[in-house]
C-alpha cells in the first residue's frame, strides 16, 4: 500500500503539537511492517536551517491560488519525506501565526501547500493508494479529489482519511476569500464549506474525506454533542458511520527512562532510584526550595483548552498543601505574563519557563512526582502516556484521551494509574491533587500506582494497523464513489 500523509508538520522536521508526533511517527511505523509510506511537509524556515541535510529533487510544481500561479520546488529527505518550497509562504519564523494571532495569509498558505500536495504527486509519479490529511491545514485535499481533480484519472483510486486533532481549530476564513482556493461559489451553502457567513477549511475535509478519524475513543463521541462540536457536531453526526476514534500512542524510542539521553541518571520500573536523582536534578535546576516537597509538573501549550486558567486560580491552594510547581510551555500572551508573574511572586516553590526546551521537557516529565493535565477538553493528549512511563502520575480532567488513558486510583483495592476529575472547576482539580497527595504520604500506595503507571503500553503499533484497517475501507469506499 502507498501512504501518503499530508501534514503541517511533523518529527523530526518541524512541531508545535502532538500532531507533528501523530504523522511523523505513524509513517515511521507503516515503513517497519513493510508499507510504502511518505510524509509531504511545508518547508519552514527552521526546517531549513535544521540539523537534516535536504535534497533538492530538481522538480517545480505551479499551484492556482486565486489568479496567481504560485511556484513551489520540491525536496527530500532520504525518500521518507517530501517538502514544498515557497518562501512567500513559509519563510518565516513560526509556522501558523505570532503570540498575537495567526498569519494573515493562512488561506493562501494552506490553499497552496494543500493543493501542492496533489501537483507534487504528479511531479514525483507518486500514485498514492490513501492520502492521510490532519487537521484544516490539508482537509481541501479530499474536497479538491472530488471537485477540480474529479475527471483527473491519475487520482481515480487515490482515497483520503482525515483525522481531527483538535475540532477547536478550523481554518475560518471571511467568504471573500474563497476564490483563492479555486473552489466555487456552489460549494458555498450549509451543506457545503460555508459556516455562518465564513468558509471552514476542516468542513471541506469532513464532507469529503472517505473516512474520518479522531484521535480518542472518548473524543469521538463527544464531538457529536454540542458541547465539544464547535459548531460542527450536525456535520459529524451526518458522517458519524465513518467517524472512527483511534487512540494515539507514543514512541517509546524517544520516550524512556531507562536511555534517556536528557537525565541526569537512568531508571526503570524495576530500579527506580535513578528518578529520585532527577527529582533532585530539576529542583536545583528551577531554584526550588526542598526536593522533600510533593512536585507537580506541566508540560502544555498555555491555553484556554489546556486548563491553565483552573491552574492559575489553584496556585495559591497548591502552595498551602506545601506543592511545588514546574510549568514548560508557550502560548496565549495572557497566561504566560500570569504564570511569569507568579513565578516571580513564588520564587522557590513555583518555576516556570517559556517556550519549548526539550532537555528540560524530559527532565520533568522524569523528575515531577505528579503530571497535571486539567483540559477543558482534550482530544488525546500526549503528556499523561508520556509521564506515566516516567513513573509521574496524572492528575486529569475525565474527557477525551484523558477519561480513555487514565485509570481513576482507587484507595481500597490500591488500583489505578492516576487520578481523575469531572467539573471544570478549580475546587474540583484541587480535590483531585488532595488525593494524589494522600497517597504520596502512603509509601507503600504510592509504589503502587507508579508501578502500574509505567506498565502501561501505549505504543504505537496497535495505532497504526487499525489504520491501516481504516485506509482499506477508505479505498473501498472510493471505489464505490468511482463506480
């Protein structure tokens, strides 16, 4: 089978996200049981200037946006990726916007690399028995397959799968951009791309995909209500038979404790002395107090959905129950100026850091005794399977990936891997960290539940033959659709 999944990004080459670990990794395990698979990227400035030497292929391709034919050129690396050059585009230091909002040009940028996609095919020979798009940024790829490129006999049995990372963000773009995508004006009505006066990029992708996947049972159905739906939840419920949750998995390459190049000293789940030398480590590395207290860790994007605003309202709670806290990541202006400010105000209990550091990212996930993960809503999530092969228990709102991943501990039977909670509300996160801190005071309970944390798989073989599952009847139904 020829896989070829279209993404925005993806490891090693370029991440914002856990998508970049869906698409990167997903090909990588296609290629180890024996499918042709590809990954096509845009080619950011930090790809280029990456550690990856690319190679030009020598081939152009031109792509209609609007009434502009927009050059891009074609690289690769190694064969296992293909990128498309354009400066105009894609030359800049971050890939979809600034702290203050995103680029203005994304319906051009994505336009291009979207139908880039299917001119480089062309270019490359490449005939793809499934394209794999994800997220707004490549859902015109199935609606251009059954529009423009509908007479096209190159593509005739070249099926899509669209999996939706995150529904909360959906390519909206004012109508009068819809000429850019050379799309026309029919499509533009309830049952086509239009959402409330605007044209939505990832509605192109869910009315037109052969197969849709999401990336956690849990989410699965909970996009179909109103409350997780964004607007979109009729659409969904339309397509709800081929709307499939495949859950995520990590790569436990990158993602071990017993070879983690980052750590100061290694460990397992059979020797675990090595996590207290961590837990040690990044105490002195965020000027903490006392490496005695009970340490909560955050690795997240800073954001309404991340729950960082119950994190925000509960700091002051923690510190009274004598937590400390370590928070790792970048986002919305406002919540990173609050979390500097407390860092300031708390200096020795509360440390945090700014953007992404990938050293310190594996230091905390190793050296936290608990991972806080309290999302308003979480698709998957990627944190909590991480820290718990790191032997650090998540603490977790019960929705999406979460509720699928994390068993509630349970203090009778000693069972469990993490803990779990319901409202979206600071005093339930804080009674949940109440728990978590109960049984930290029980030495033989907390032995317990890491130990049963660090056994869980969550590799991503299993992820990827139901994909391959699901692409089969992706090209069934585009057969059906053919004849």
């Amino acid at each position: 089978m020829k896989i070829l999944v279209a993404a925005s990004e993806a490891v090693p080459y370029a991440k914002t996200g856990g998508l970049a670990d869906v698409a990167g990794t997903l090909s990588q395990k296609y290629r180890n049981i024996g499918e042709e698979s590809y990954v096509i990227l845009p080619l950011y400035r930090n790809i280029k200037k990456g550690k990856i030497t690319l190679r030009d292929t020598g081939l152009t391709i031109k792509v209609p946006v609007g009434e502009r034919q927009v050059e891009g050129r074609v690289f690769n690396d190694r064969s296992l990726a293909y990128f498309i050059q354009c400066d105009e585009f894609f030359d800049r230091d971050e890939l979809y916007g600034t702290p203050w909002g995103d680029y203005l040009d994304n319906a051009s940028r994505f336009t291009f690399f979207s139908r880039g996609v299917l001119e480089t095919c062309r270019e490359l020979n490449l005939i793809p028995d499934v394209i794999h798009c994800n997220d707004w940024q490549t859902s015109l790829v199935p609606i251009y397959l059954k529009t423009i490129y509908l007479s096209d006999r190159y593509f005739k049995k070249t099926a899509t799968i669209l999996t939706i990372h995150n529904l909360g963000y959906q390519g909206l773009f004012p109508a009068s951009e819809l000429p850019l995508t050379g799309l026309g004006w029919d499509l533009f009505h309830t049952e086509g791309i239009e959402f409330y006066g605007k044209i939505n990029f990832l509605k192109a992708g869910l009315i037109s995909a052969d197969v849709l996947t999401t990336v956690s049972y849990t989410y699965a159905k909970e996009i179909l209500m109103r409350e997780f739906g964004y607007g979109l939840e009729g659409v969904l419920q339309k397509r709800e038979k081929d709307l499939y949750g495949v859950l995520n998995g990590i790569d436990y390459t990158e993602w071990d404790p017993s070879r983690d190049k980052f750590l100061p000293k290694r460990f397992d789940m059979k020797n675990r002395e090595g996590k207290r030398e961590c837990k040690k480590q990044l105490v002195k590395e965020a000027s903490l107090d006392r490496v005695e207290r009970p340490l909560i860790g955050i690795v997240s994007r800073l954001s309404d959905q991340k729950g960082i605003d119950l994190v925000l309202q509960s700091v002051g709670e923690f510190l009274s129950l004598g937590v400390s806290l370590v928070v790792l990541g970048k986002g919305d202006e406002v919540y990173q100026n609050s979390l500097s400010e407390i860092a300031q105000r708390y200096k020795g209990r509360v440390f945090v850091k700014i953007g992404f550091d990938e050293s310190l990212a594996h230091q905390i996930y190793a050296g936290s005794d608990f991972f806080l993960t309290p999302s308003r809503y979480e698709p998957c999530g990627l944190g909590q399977l991480i820290s718990m092969r790191y032997g650090s228990i998540p603490i977790g709102r019960r929705t999406g990936g979460l509720a699928d991943t994390i068993k509630d501990f349970d203090p009778l039977t000693s069972k469990g891997t993490g803990f779990l909670f319901s409202d979206y509300t600071p005093s339930a996160m804080q009674d949940a960290v109440k728990r978590a801190l109960c049984v930290y005071t029980d030495e033989d309970k907390m032995k317990k539940v890491i130990t049963s944390a660090m056994k869980m798989d969550f590799s991503w073989e299993r992820s990827a033959e139901r994909y391959i599952e699901l692409y089969k009847i992706a090209m069934e139904k585009r057969r059906g659709f053919e004849g």
